[in-house]
C-alpha cells in the first residue's frame, strides 16, 4: 500500500532532496477516523524539556536508555526506551498493557517528527487535494478475493482468458457491492 512508503529513511530522502512530502504513514487513516488507541506508544504525550512520556492516566514514564537497530533495508533508527513507574492497581492496565511489571515503550523520536510533520500537510487543503485523487486503496478487493471467496489463482491460461476471468471476479465482486 502506499502507507508503507511512510518509513523513517523514506521520509528523510524526500527531505533531503526537497521534496514535499504527501505521503500516508500506516496508520494515517485509522487515526483520521479516531479509531487508533489512545494506548499506542506512538500516541503517548511527549515532554520534550524533561524527556519523558506521559501515559493515558497521566504518569511519568522515564528514559531508560536509547540504542540503534538497523531496520531491514539497513537505515539505523534511534529508540529511545521509556518505562512506568507504578502500573500495579492501575485501572486501565489491562487495555494499557499485557507485560510482567511496568509498561515499557519503544519511541523513534525522530520518525515521530517526520510523522507529525506528514499529517501536518496531509491535513492541509493541498493535502486533502492529493489525497482526494489517490482516495481508492484496491488492496482490501484483493484481500476479499483471496480471503473470503478463495481466489489464489487463476484457473485458464493466455492473457485473453486471464482478462476474462478477472473481469468475471471483479464484476461478481461488484454486483455483491450493489446488492448490499
């Protein structure tokens, strides 16, 4: 999907070069519609100055040190990790987090800037523009095919017969839309 185009080394090229950059992050849209979880690390309120996160009830979570992985293209990110003081007799722990002992969290600072700064345009009335001409994601069709009605592969051969059979999944897939 165009999501994954999102990635921190991704981000930092297009910065590079000048680029403005319209790009989705994974979870754009989730967050447009308020449906992702306030309990997300990524979502945690961050104190620059004092350099710690502040989780849904409102405790500190302190710097517990910061290390480099390599991601799988071998672009180094920097984590930073945060951890709660006391998760014992929380309320919300249980939605919070599933681990032994306090929460811990993993946070790229610096794929966070590059996030809120994508949103930032993304959100914009040129961002919407963009948007509105990309705003069909096909991938959940295929998804559908393959998942549900077991579409793996086709059964006729030649590029004639394939463009038949496509066509004939992709009308039922459509008159399946409309009866609904």
């Amino acid at each position: 999907t165009q999501s994954t185009w999102g990635s921190e080394q991704n981000y930092e090229v297009m910065e590079q070069k000048g680029i403005e950059a319209y790009v989705k992050y994974n979870y754009f849209d989730k967050e447009q519609h308020g449906s992702r979880s306030s309990f997300y690390g990524d979502q945690l309120h961050y104190n620059k100055e004092q350099d710690h996160m502040i989780c849904p009830m409102g405790q500190h979570m302190h710097n517990i040190g910061t290390h480099k992985e390599k991601g799988k293209s071998g672009h180094q990110h920097s984590i930073t990790r945060y951890q709660a003081q006391n998760c014992e007799g929380c309320p919300m722990r249980g939605a919070c987090h599933k681990q032994q002992g306090d929460r811990i969290i993993e946070v790229n600072h610096r794929l966070r800037e590059l996030k809120a700064k994508a949103a930032e345009r993304l959100r914009s009335e040129e961002g919407i523009r963009k948007r509105k001409k990309r705003c069909h994601d096909v991938e959940p069709v295929f998804a559908n095919w393959k998942q549900n009605k077991h579409f793996r592969r086709f059964s006729l051969r030649g590029k004639e017969k394939v463009t038949l059979e496509i066509g004939l999944i992709a009308l039922a897939h459509n008159l399946q839309k409309k009866k609904k």
